[in-house]
C-alpha cells in the first residue's frame, strides 16, 4: 500500500511513530495491533511508522523526529507507566493514560484496592505468596476459584481452578510472571466496556466452548461468539456503562481503554480489570464496540491519537 500523508494531517499530528511489539508477554499480540493501526493511520493520510520498540526506543524517536506516538504496546513496558514516564521525560506526546493511571490499571491488585475503596463491586481476593496461602484462600472462597498473575494482560497465567488436585500447578505457573492473586470466581455472563474520550460505548459480551475466554479465544478461535448489543435490558447495560466510567474516573484513567465485568446471577457487575491500552486486532472488543456506536476502526483511530494532542498528563 502506498503511504501518501496528507498536508492537513501532517499540520495536526506531524510524525507519528506507532510504538508496538516490545519485550512483554504479549508482544505478538501488540505486534498484530500495532499493524492494524499503523494501517488505518496511513489510510486517513496520517505521516505514520511502525516502531518495534527495544530499549533504545527514546533515542530512536528523537533521531527519527517523531512529534507524537500511537502507545499500542500492551503489557509491562508499555502498558504499565514505564513508556510512559520515558516519553513524558523525553516531551513526546503519546496517547492514552499518563503515569500513575497507566501504573495503576496495570496492577490488578491496587486497581481491585482503589475500586474497591471507591464503592465498585469487585470479587473478593487474597495475595497469595505460597501454594499454602492459595489453597487457604480455595477454602476461603469455595471452588471454582481464580489463580492469576497481578501483572499480566490477554488472560496470560490466568487459570480458573475447578478442584483442589490443580490447585498447585496454577499457582506456580501464575507465580512464574510475578506476585499472585487469588480471587473469588463469579459465573455468569462476561460483559466488557469499551470507553472513548470520556464515552462508554456499547457493551460487547463474550462467550467460547474454552474454559474462560483466554489467550487463545481472544486471539485466535474463529467460534468465539461475541454480542453487541450484548442482550441485556437497556437500564442494566446503562447502569454498567456508568460504573466503567466510574472505574476510569477512580483510576484516573484517560483517553481510551476497556473495562471488564463479570456479572453475577443477579445481573450485579463485578469489576474485574482495566485495560488501558486494549488490543486493536481483528478479533479485539474495544473496535466492536465503536463499530456499533457508528465508529468505524480508521475515525476509531484518529480519535485515539487525538487524546495525545495538548494533554499534560
């Protein structure tokens, strides 16, 4: 495809480097976002370039004479304060979340801490930092339960524990990427909102024949059903849509990101995480949900690398 960046956009954004890939456990998957929004930039006319991002990544930026980045790096490194800080630092805009909101989001247990502490239903959790403490909390909350990572995105060392005999392979497969949480499991419908420049948009539920919507099924399966509408009754769907922007308000989060749910048998939405750079695939949420609300995924774009114009984060 031939990139021909207009002068209009060149005027608004200047260079763009569409920063992606990177070191964490989810490289392929910023990889494959990273080229969708790369592309969509180019169609729109924007002066946009793929970085696969390495340690030296400041430096080549300011070599390069990039004026603004496109943040698609999910994962520690990316998504977790660090780039940020080194872009802040360095005076090149970004998109998406500043330091602290990008470091707290990450965390899912101080996400769980402040969200809690503001009101916002959420599973109970223990940290767990033995298998001792994990099957103590198995006792505490009843199977099945929650064993996963604190730190980690796309449902990585996630595991749903059904009964006691896997109880210790989760725990020390969890414990390979870093403290540990356990957290009470809620059955029912997975609901998540995708919120845009201060904008819940509509909610977009998941389901798979896997045992939870994991790596695979978010990524890669073809059967995995999505809904959006998502089927529930438009007070309830509201009612989650507000508590997403209540999430984001709590976490300071800013410009973009997606907020995931269970619901419970009484239709009561649990907070289960915050993304602040979501995936930007050809199965990922964040584009159904704009899709639906008449966002096609280039303007989706723009409006994203519009939350790096004027923004002191």
């Amino acid at each position: 495809m031939t990139h021909n960046p207009t002068a209009a956009m060149i005027d608004r954004y200047g260079k763009v480097a569409v920063l992606m890939g990177g070191w964490s456990a989810e490289r392929e998957v910023s990889l494959m976002s990273g080229a969708q929004v790369l592309s969509a930039l180019q169609q729109s006319g924007v002066d946009a370039h793929a970085i696969d991002v390495d340690r030296d990544v400041i430096a080549r930026l300011q070599a390069e004479g990039f004026d603004r980045v496109f943040n698609v790096l999910h994962g520690r490194g990316g998504e977790d304060g660090e780039i940020q800080g080194a872009l802040q630092l360095a005076g090149i805009a970004y998109t998406g979340s500043g330091i602290m909101a990008s470091s707290l989001a990450m965390d899912k247990l101080k996400s769980k801490e402040v969200c809690h502490a503001r009101g916002i239903l959420t599973p109970q959790w223990r940290v767990v930092e033995s298998y001792e403490a994990c099957r103590a909390a198995a006792e505490a909350f009843g199977f099945p339960i929650v064993v996963k990572p604190v730190s980690e995105g796309s449902s990585i060392g996630v595991y749903i524990v059904r009964e006691s005999a896997d109880l210790a392979k989760a725990w020390e497969a969890a414990a390979l990427h870093g403290q540990v949480l356990a957290e009470q499991f809620i059955a029912g419908m997975e609901v998540t909102a995708a919120v845009l420049e201060g904008e819940a948009l509509p909610l977009v539920s998941m389901s798979t024949d896997r045992d939870f919507y994991d790596y695979e099924a978010k990524y890669f399966d073809d059967d995995t059903v999505y809904r959006c509408p998502c089927g529930l009754a438009e007070e309830l769907e509201q009612e989650i849509r507000a508590v997403a922007l209540t999430v984001f308000n709590a976490l300071n989060v800013t410009g973009w990101g997606r907020v995931d749910f269970m619901l419970d048998a009484d239709h009561h939405a649990h907070f289960i995480e915050i993304n602040t750079i979501p995936g930007m695939t050809t199965h990922s949420l964040v584009p159904m949900a704009a899709a639906q609300a008449g966002i096609d995924f280039n303007a989706l774009c723009l409006r994203i690398l519009d939350s790096s114009l004027g923004v002191n984060k």
